[in-house]
C-alpha cells in the first residue's frame, strides 16, 4: 500500500471528482471533497515522512519505467507544497461547506465540489509528476477547474473574470507546451531526470534557449507575474469565497513551484541563470510587481480586491527569492510561499465570511464594524500585519530570510523595492483597520436591523485555524523553515550548480 | 550686627595713599633687584630691561581698556534674559 | 530527416494567426476560435516533430521500413482532448455572458458592467466623492 | 569582581545612600567621615587597573590608578573633605547626597579606564550636580540648572558616541590617548571640550555656577572642569590644537569678568581662564607641561574652592554677590577677608603661594618648547589673572567704597575649612616638595630662583600698580549692574527668538502658500496614482486583447534580451 502512495496522492481527489457529480444526496459531495483532501493530507505526509527518512521516492505510473514511462518523483522539493495543498484543501473543506451553502445555488453545489477534487489533484499532480507533458496535462486540468469555479461567483463580473482567465491562461498553457514540444524535439525525451541529464551541455541550442523562454513566460502566467498578473485580481476577488481561498493559497504556489522544478532540475541553474540570466529579468519584474501590486492594492474599494492585488506583491517576493538562485533565496522564497499561503488563505477566508454576514465586502460597508464583529476583523488584522511582515508573524520570518538573502547577493534595489512594498503594506492592512476600527459605521447600517445570520462555527474555526498558524509559524518557524532549506538544497544540489 | 562703627585704618584716605605709595617704592625695588641680581631670558624681546614690570603694566592697562570697549558691546539691561523668560513660560 | 524547415514557418504562421485573432477580435468566440487555430498550430507543430521522412504510420509489423515516431502523436492527442475541454469551457461562459450582459463584445461587455448596476442592491453603485483614495466611477465591481 | 568596590568614588556614591537616614550632628559626622574613608581608601589602594566587568561582550575596567588619576584624585577628595567642612552649618539632604554622590562620579570617572565606565560616572556628575544648582529653588537657578544638564548631557552623548565609533574602528573602548585621524577621537574631544568649557562651548560654566547655592558653588567648582582637564591630558596630551584652545581660554574670559558685576560669575570667568592654562600645558604635552598642568590642577582646586567659599559665605551672610552692592566687608568678617587675599595672591601667582609655583611649570614648559606667542600670550592673561581674581575679587568685597553693610563673620566651618585651604595654598607655595613628588613624571623643575621670582613679582605688583594707578584717577570701569551677552546669548536669546520668527513665518507662509500648494499636490497626486485605482489604466479589469499582447510582449522582450 505505502508503495503506492504517489499515484494514490493524485488518485484519491480525482477519483472523488466524478463520484461528486454522481450522487445527488445533498452533504455527500462535501464528504467526498473531505474525504480527497483529508486523503491527500494523509498521502502526503506519511509520503513526506518517507522522504526524510529514505530520500526521493520514484514511482513508475503503471509500471511503466522512466523515460518511457511517466514517473511521479516526490522529494524534498515538493513534499512542502504537497503539504500546502493539502492542507489547504482539508482547511478548506472545513470551511466550504456552509459557504458553499450560503453562496452556491443547491444544483451547482456538486459540480463545484466535483471541479475543487478535480483543481486539488490537478495541483497535487503538477506537483507530484516527473514528466513535463504530463504536467502540462495536470495545469490544464487544475486550471479548466479553476475556470469553472470561478464563472460560479455570485455576480456576473465573475464571467468575465473567468473568460479573461481562460484565455490568458490557456495561451499561457500553449507557451509552456511550445516550450515542452522544443525541449523535446531538442532531446527526445520527456522526462524530467532524463532531461536534466541530457541538457547538462549544449546550451548554446537556440531551440533550447527558446523553450526555456516559452515554459518560464507560460509559467508567469500562472504565477501571475506582473505584468501578465491582469487576470489575478478579478479571477480571486470574483470567485465564490471558498474558491479563492483555496486557489489564494494554491495556484500560484504550485506555478511557483513548477516554476522552481523547471529552472533547477530539468533545464539547470547554468543554463538559465548563467546562459540566458533569467533571474535579472526576474528581479526586475519582481521589484515592479512588489511596487505596483502593493500600490494598487492601497487604493482598492473592496476588501478582496485589495487582497488580490496584495497576492500580485507578495508574488514578487516570491519570485525575487528564486531569482536570487542561491540557496537562501530559494529557501526564502519557499518559505515566504508557505507562510503567504497560509496568510491569505486565512484573509480570503475571513473576506468570505464577511460576503456571507453582509454582502458585500466594500470598505465603505465594513465601517465601523470591528466593534460588531471582533473576532472576524482581529483575525483579519492579525493576517493583515503578517502580510506587511511585523514580528511576530510568519511573514516577518520569511520577509527577514528574504532580506538576507537580497543582501547576501548586493542586490539593493530590490531591497528597496521590497521595503517600499512593505511600506505600502502598512498603509492597506492600516486602511482597513482605520476603516473597520475608527469609522463611524454608516447611518443606513444604524437604522437597519442587522440581519446577519448567525456566525457558523466550522468557519471561524477555519479562519482561526489559519490564523494562529501565521503566528505559530511566526514564533517557531522550525518547521516550515526545515522544509524550505531541505527544499533548496534539493533543488539547487542537482540543479547542477 | 557690627556693633561699634569705629572708623578702621583703612578707612583714613591717607593711610590708603600710603599703601598706595608703599606699592609704588616695591615696584621700583623689584626694577632695582633686576637691575642688580639680574636675570634670564628665554626669547628676544624678553631680555629687555623691565620687560616683564612693562608688561604688567601694560598689559593690564590694555584689558582694562579693552574691557571697556567691550562693555559698550555687551551690556544689556539686567533683566535681558528675564524678559525671555516670562515670555517663554 | 525532418520534413524541411518550410514546415515550421507555415506551423508559426498558424500560432501567429490565432493569436493575432484573439488580440484583435472583440467577439468573445471568435477569440475562442482564435485560440483554437493557435492550438492547433502547436499541435501540428508537435507532430511534425516526429516526423519522419518516408516513414510509415508507427505500425510494428514484420518488415515494417521506418516509421514515424509515435510519441509525439499519442501526446497531441491527450493535448487535443484538453484543448477541446478548453473550447468547451471557453463557449460555455461565452453563452453565460450573453445571457447576462446581452453582448459578446469584450468593449461593449466593459461599458455594461460599469453602466448597469449589479443585481444585489448590497453591490450597487456607491459614489464616494473626495475619499481620500479616490473615487469609483459607476457600479461597483464586488 | 569584588575588587570594583575599592572604588573610592563608588565609596561616596554608595555612602551617599546613607545620608538620608541620619539627623543632625550623627549626618554631619558621617559625611565627615565619606571622603576620610575614601580618601584613606585611594592612599591604600596600589597603582594598577582592577575591578575588570564584562558587559555585553565589552572588557570594561572600572578602577585605573596611576600617578596621573592618583593626583587629580587626590586634590578631588581633598576638596570633598573642605567642601563638606565648609557646608557643615547645611541642613540640606538633597544638597549633601547630591554633592556627595557628584564627587564620588567624579572620581570613578577619573578612575575609569575605559570610555564605557567613563561615559557613566561623567554622565553622573551631570545629573548630580544639577541638583546643587537646583537646590538654590529659585526660578532662575531652575532654569539655569535645566540648560547646564543639558549641555551635560549633550556631552556625554557625544563620549557615548565617540565610544561606539573606537569600538565599531579600533575595537576596543580602553580610555587611552586617542587620535584625532578618526571621528572617534573628534567625537571624544568635543565631549571633553563641553566639560572642559573650551571657548564658545564655555557658557554653561558662566551661566550656572553663580546660580547654584553657596556651598553648591563650592563644589562644582572643584570637579566638572578639572574631570574635564584629567581627560584631555589622558586623552589628547600633545595635541597642538589644545595649546590655541587654552591660550584662547585664558584670554577672553580676563575682558569679561573686569566688565561683570556678579563677583561668583567674575570667578566663573576666572575658573575659565584658569582652565585655559591647563589646556595649554596639556597641549604643549612635554613632560614638564604635563606635570604642570597636573599640578596646577591640584593647587587650583584648592585656592578656587577657598575663592568660592569666601564669597559664598558673603553670599551667605549679605545675600548678594553683586559688586555694584558691596564693599567694606572687611570690618564685618576680617577673617573671611584675609583668607579670600591668601586665594587671590595664589591664583595671582604670587612668590609663596601655590599658584607660584604650578603655574610657571606650565610656563615654563610652554617656553621650553620654544612657543613664544603662545607664552606672550599667556603672560598678558596672567597679568589679567592678576585683575580679576587678585584684585576685583577681595577689593569690591571687602574693601573700595564703605557699602555700609554689616554683618557677622561666617560661620565656624565655612572659617574652619576656609583656613584649612589658605594653610594648603600657603603650605604647596611654600615647600612644593611633595606636591611635586606626586606628579605623573619626574621633576626637576626649580621654582624660586632669584630670575622667577623678580620677574613674577614684577608682573603682579606693576599690575597691581596699574589698578591702584587707574582707580584713583578714575579710570576703572565702575561696577555696574548688567548682564553681559556672552556666547549663551546665542541659546538664549537667538535660538528661541529665531523659533519664534521661524514659527510665525512658517505660519504666514501655510497660509498664503499653503492652498495652491496643496491644490497642485493633489492634482499630481491624482494624476500619478489614477493608473492604480480600481478604475485607472493598471488597476482595472485588463481587456483579453491588452493580456494577450502582454504576454506576446513579453515573450519576444525575453527572446530578444536571453536567447544569443
């Protein structure tokens, strides 16, 4: 059974996505996402567990053996975001079942459980697979998911939002075949190891060069890297509250991390960080995605918009990290990937809250509130404060590990960029504070009965949840820290540097 | 407090005058005695004779004057800074 | 060994058409259809990979000559399947967005939203004059 | 770690704890006894550094005794033993504990051998002797006080500063001969320069020593400035800079105090100029030099201190200092007259007293060295010296025109401790011997030779003459009551005059400036952050067509720049 743990990683969710549609009963379908998520949590941890006690566990799908075969590799590069994912789904599915309630009409409730199995193993197999087409087939897979959920927001602007993503995103995908299709005509094979291996020399290659380009301009997409960031702040503000909690703390993360497998272990530092210096181009789209990310978000009317557009800022942070290509920035980068993913998981999450007590989430509509809702807004300043990055807090911790890496390697301008944004975070998370604290609710709200259904526990305990792990994670950062430094070594020791 | 206002030593003018005189017949013993003993001299001017009894007199003259001059500058009213004061408070 | 390099230049050509349509093309489907071509571009650009010259279909049979390379083929037609799901998808919202806007002009779609107000009340058109970040025109986008 | 309690200074401070807890005669007994028991302590104690803490990963040493800090610790407990004989009438705590504890720092700071240690005692002797000023509970001494602590303050500052930047640039914090190459030792200097009243960082001294009470005086006299000199000439001996700052020190202040009418502050400006000599001596740096400054250091705490106390206990007994009032003391306390000429005729440099025999070291080493103007210089001062403090001081108090003023003679331990210090100024001038034994370096210097005194004598007695001369035809400035600007005018006048026009101005300017100023702000502030908003040209929804071409954009962008 345990041998079998890869393929179950990915296996599980997606064998619950169908079942999904198939039952009608009415609770059933969020089981079955329990069930996938809770699953995934299992398989990954015991399959994180194996590799820190016996190394990289490769598993031949169908027994097929690699190059021909598709090979799932989980290492120490991809057992954190693993675990990310599955826990954010298990949280999650916590959380969804009386937002899905209170937002989804019943006959599309399945369906969206069916498409939340099918993103979650979508992006347990993109992170899972050792085989570069099929993990284009994965990202197509989490992604035509992704679509889905989103055009089911409760307003129309969602369907806009989710067609603007479909085809930035599917262009996005075709750029990272194109990129696949030229490696592979390049070297006949498609397998990750086997790759690496045969492009350890040739880099003078200019079909090489140019899939290298074409897989890292798709991949921005999905990251959402300034400036093809555009889709981001409609697709995660527009979605139904448990969707962009979900995919806040997932998509991007798992793009990241693709984003990390293709450039260290299949194409290698050398080629492109020394051949092609991507990671200048990747710095300076990073400062300007800290700068203009946290800029807009400081003058965003709407609490979830506001936090899409801080997700584009704390993307640079990331991608600033894996540019550096040095081990504490990777390591930085990583863990800033985590935290951020629990932090605006937890943000997104109080937001959907919020959209369910009162409608909407306008910052004008919060006024005056925090005296009203004291649970929901102290939970959403104490995230609010990880992402500006104030101790105790998880962001501090990988914001402090990115400094010293941007330092390690001179790279001042960055710093400032990234101080800048941290700056500019402290006066968004302050906007909502000074709006949700020190303003006078609005007279409509006084006359008005409030009649806001009574909080549902399951959600605050999700959001609390995640909260109190920003700040764990802020006070002992032992754990998320072991993964990130383990997962940098192992990218950067066979990344042939 | 003192009781008796006795009228001291000092106080007849003429006793003062001969204070005043007596200073005046050591002033010109301490030339003689240079005259006599003599003395040495580190610098030029310095060996000079009465150089030092010229320089204090001199000199002290000059910074009476110069003080002189100098109060003309300097001298406010001896609630100058008081007025700052009240005004600050 | 490989089918001559006039091949690529059309395959490119291809992509660029798509592309070109979906950039230029207002109509939500007929930046669908765009999209299609370019995909198809890829597609035919993946198989012409495994081309051989004079080879036959990848048949293994007794004295079979030289074959084309089936790998590439089997991956196109996985990647065919998603790009149908992408089509499917893609025309699916394009019917949604006409049922609720009235339009598949992404210009005139734009104008709409911002003119009309939402249909929840919570969400209508709430003018903040003078706020200290600004002002937002018209609906809002909540 | 035991040995940091041999510390004579820490002696008193923590001494000074206990005076609270006593009353009348079993209090003035004990603070008889404090610097007795530290001044038996410092005769004991052998020369060598001990008392070594660590602290925060710095090696401090908190007790350096050699000959140098032995003489200045020495004269400072000395002065501590007459000072508090001379307060012994004071039925003031807050005065005693304050005036002990400030000579306790000041000589933990002479021991300190680190700048660490030296910061804290030299920031001690500030917060203590404030209290001395403020002790006096008047409006103006409140106020002076308030700016002396500051100016204190500011100084210790600059020395904790000074002692970041050794440690950040040499590594270490040892308190040795600093130079002046870095910014350390500027740093350093100039907190040395504050305490040590060099010329237009000099107002504190002029500003607050008159303001503090009769005994208080007396005290302060003895301890901020002469830390100050033992410092410099641990610090900075040989640096020429010092010889200018002293021959400048000992000039200006003779002009102001022939002009001023308050006769504590005339020796304020008197202290100044002595200090002046000091500075010299330190800056000549020979070992002559040295010595003399040392020395002179030792007589000057003594006869200064008997200044003071002569004129605190007029002040005492009259209740005002002020020339312009006095004259004809000399009927009501002949006593406190006689030794107040014994004080002047010393710091006049007279042939048998100490004043004689310090000074000319430092003279003479400043001819040694062959620097003839600075040793004019200094000659010409001395004739002011003669001035100041040997003639204005004792004549407008005790003698010139019959105020009228009756009083009695000061109380038995302001004589007792006066007398003690006449003795003393008498006893160095006299037999110089062992005053000499104790300096840094040996001595072979000679003060009475037939050519030094005839000249010295000369000096005074022509000077004396010429006040006699001037005087009597009515030629000396007469005292007047003012207030003289000085350099204080600049924090005391200027600065809160310009705050105030500055302020108004700034006023003014908000608002005729201000609206069109913020109107043009706000429309560029719009203007650059439209883009951001919700609805501007980066915030908004991006259309298909602009994500597209990003991307394309993008992707060629990168093709362009990477692939080669």
């Amino acid at each position: 059974m345990t041998a079998q743990l890869p393929a179950l990683q990915v296996a599980i969710p997606l064998a619950c996505a169908p079942l999904c549609v198939l039952f009608r009963v009415r609770f059933v379908p969020w089981l079955l996402f329990v069930v996938a998520a809770v699953g995934s949590l299992v398989c990954a941890a015991l399959l994180a567990g194996r590799v820190a006690s016996e190394g990289t566990v490769r598993y031949a799908m169908g027994d097929w053996r690699a190059p021909a075969g598709i090979e799932f590799v989980v290492s120490a590069f991809n057992t954190p975001v693993l675990l990310l994912v599955s826990l954010a789904a298990t949280v999650t599915a916590g959380y969804a079942r009386r937002s899905v309630a209170a937002e989804i009409e019943p006959r599309r409730r399945r369906l969206l459980y069916a498409c939340l199995c099918l993103t979650l193993a979508g992006l347990l197999g993109l992170a899972v697979t050792g085989d570069v087409f099929n993990a284009f087939v994965f990202l197509e897979i989490s992604s035509l998911a992704t679509y889905t959920m989103i055009a089911m927001g409760q307003h129309r602007r969602a369907l806009l939002a989710a067609f603007r993503y479909v085809v930035i995103g599917t262009v996005g995908a075709v750029f990272v075949l194109i990129g696949i299709g030229l490696a592979y005509a390049v070297t006949g094979t498609l397998n990750m190891a086997d790759l690496a291996e045969r492009l350890a020399e040739g880099h003078d290659n200019r079909a090489l060069q140019a899939a290298v380009v074409f897989v890292f301009v798709g991949l921005a997409v999905k990251m959402a890297v300034f400036p093809l960031h555009a889709w981001l702040p409609g697709a995660y503000a527009e979605a139904p509250s448990v969707v962009s909690t979900f995919i806040a703390a997932t998509g991007t993360k798992v793009a990241v991390y693709v984003f990390c497998r293709f450039a260290f272990t299949v194409f290698g530092a050398a080629l492109v960080f020394g051949v092609l210096r991507i990671d200048r181009i990747g710095l300076a789209l990073a400062a300007l995605a800290m700068l203009v990310g946290s800029a807009a978000a400081c003058f965003q009317q709407d609490l979830r918009y506001l936090l899409a557009w801080s997700s584009v800022a704390q993307i640079g942070y990331i991608l600033a990290g894996v540019s550096l290509a040095t081990a504490s920035g990777v390591s930085a980068a990583y863990l800033h990937l985590i935290n951020h993913a629990v932090t605006k998981a937890a943000l997104f999450a109080a937001a959907g809250l919020l959209v369910m007590q009162l409608g909407s989430v306008r910052l004008s509509a919060l006024a005056g509130l925090g005296r009203r809702m004291p649970w929901t807004f102290a939970a959403i300043v104490v995230a609010g404060l990880g992402l500006v990055g104030v101790p105790p807090t998880a962001g501090f911790v990988s914001k402090w590990a990115l400094v010293t890496a941007l330092v390690e390697r001179g790279m001042w301008p960055v710093l400032v960029a990234m101080l800048a944004s941290s700056l500019l975070a402290l006066v968004y998370v302050g906007r909502i504070i000074e709006v949700v604290w020190f303003r006078e609710p609005p007279a409509s709200a006084e006359l008005e009965p409030t009649q806001s259904p009574a909080t549902p526990a399951s959600m605050v305990a999700a959001i609390w949840f995640l909260v109190l792990l920003t700040v764990y994670f802020g006070i002992d950062p032992t754990f998320p820290g072991g993964l990130a430094d383990a997962a940098a070594s192992a990218l950067l020791g066979s990344g042939g540097e | 407090m003192n009781r008796t206002p006795r009228p001291g030593w000092l106080d007849d003018p003429r006793n003062v005058t001969r204070i005043v005189y007596g200073l005046y017949a050591v002033c010109a013993a301490l030339l003689v005695a240079e005259l006599v003993i003599g003395r040495k001299a580190e610098f030029g001017i310095e060996a000079w004779f009465g150089f030092y009894a010229v320089l204090g007199f001199i000199a002290y003259c000059g910074i009476v004057y110069a003080a002189k001059a100098l109060r003309r500058l300097v001298r406010r009213p001896e609630t100058y800074y008081q007025d700052q004061d009240v005004r600050d408070e | 060994m490989i089918a001559g390099l006039y091949v690529y230049w059309a395959l490119f050509a291809v992509m660029l058409i798509g592309l070109y349509v979906v950039i230029s093309h207002g109509n939500l489907v007929k930046k669908l259809l765009g999209l299609t071509v370019f995909q198809v571009g890829v597609f035919l650009f993946f198989i012409s990979v495994g081309k051989v010259a004079g080879g036959s279909a990848p048949i293994i049979a007794e004295g079979a000559g030289p074959y084309s390379h089936p790998l590439p083929q089997v991956l196109i037609l996985t990647a065919i399947v998603v790009g149908v799901a992408t089509l499917a998808v893609g025309l699916a919202l394009a019917v949604r967005i006409f049922e609720s806007y009235g339009t598949v002009e992404e210009d005139e779609l734009e104008r709409v939203a911002d003119e009309q107000p939402e249909p929840n009340g919570a969400f209508g058109a709430q003018c903040v004059p003078n706020a200290p970040f600004g002002s937002e025109r018209g609906g809002g986008r909540s | 770690m035991s040995d940091v309690l041999l510390n004579p200074g820490l002696v008193l401070i923590v001494g000074a704890a206990g005076l609270p807890l006593l009353r009348g005669r079993a209090q003035q007994l004990y603070l008889l006894a404090l610097p007795l028991l530290a001044l038996a302590l410092l005769v004991r104690l052998s020369f060598g550094e001990r008392g070594r803490l660590s602290l925060f990963g710095l090696e401090l040493v908190t007790i350096r005794l050699d000959a140098l800090s032995f003489v200045f610790a020495l004269a400072f407990l000395i002065a501590a033993v007459l000072a508090v004989i001379y307060s012994w009438h004071l039925r003031d705590a807050t005065q005693h504990v304050s005036a002990v504890i400030y000579a306790g720092a000041a000589t933990a700071a002479l021991l300190a051998g680190d700048l660490i240690t030296l910061f804290v005692f030299w920031e001690l002797t500030a917060v203590a002797s404030a209290v001395l000023i403020w002790a006096r509970r008047s409006q103006a001494s409140y106020r002076a006080g308030l700016r002396y602590l500051l100016i204190q303050a500011l100084s210790g500052v600059l020395l904790l500063g000074g002692a970041v930047l050794q440690h950040s640039v040499e590594g270490h914090i040892r308190f040795e001969l600093m130079a002046l190459d870095n910014p350390a030792g500027w740093f350093v200097l100039l907190a040395f320069g504050i305490k040590g009243a060099f010329p237009f960082l000099h107002n504190w001294l002029q500003d607050s020593y008159p303001e503090a009470t009769p005994t208080g005086t007396v005290w302060l006299s003895v301890y901020t400035t002469k830390l100050a000199v033992y410092a410099l000439a641990r610090g900075f001996a040989g640096t020429e800079l010092l010889v200018w700052v002293g021959v400048a020190m000992t000039l200006f202040p003779v002009f102001y105090a022939v002009i001023e009418n308050d006769l504590r502050r005339v020796l304020s400006y008197s202290l100044n100029n002595q200090i002046g000599f000091m500075i010299a001596g330190v800056g000549v740096g020979t070992e002559l030099a040295i010595n003399g400054a040392a020395a002179h250091a030792f007589a000057h705490i003594i006869y200064k201190a008997l200044l003071f106390m002569a004129m605190g206990a007029v002040l005492h007994r009259v209740g005002t200092i002020k020339a312009s009032e006095l004259g004809g003391l000399h009927k009501s306390m002949p006593w406190t007259a006689r030794f107040c000429i014994v004080g002047s005729a010393s710091i006049s440099a007279v042939p048998l007293l100490s004043g004689f025999v310090t000074k000319s070291m430092i003279l003479a080493a400043v001819a040694e060295d062959g620097r003839w103007v600075a040793f004019a210089l200094l000659l010409i001062a001395s004739a002011g010296v003669v001035d100041h403090s040997g003639i204005k001081i004792p004549f407008f108090s005790f003698f010139a025109h019959d105020s009228g003023l009756r009083c009695r003679e000061a109380p038995a331990g302001m004589l007792l401790a006066m007398g003690l210090a006449a003795a003393l100024c008498i006893g160095i001038g006299l037999y110089p011997q062992p005053l000499y034994d104790l300096l840094p370096y040996a001595v072979e210097y000679v003060p009475y030779t037939a050519s030094h005194v005839i000249t010295q004598a000369q000096l005074v007695l022509f000077a004396a003459a010429a006040f006699s001369f001037l005087y009597r035809r009515g030629l000396y400035p007469p005292e007047i009551r003012s207030v003289n600007l000085d350099a204080d005018v600049v924090y005391r006048r200027a600065l809160p005059y310009g705050w105030h026009t500055a302020s108004r101005a700034v006023e003014r300017l908000r608002l005729t400036a201000g609206p069109p100023l913020r109107r043009r702000a706000a429309s560029t502030w719009v203007a650059t952050t439209g883009p951001l908003r919700p609805n501007g040209r980066l915030g908004t929804a991006w259309s298909t067509h602009l994500m597209v071409w990003c991307i394309v954009l993008l992707l060629g962008a990168l093709i362009l720049l990477t692939v080669r």
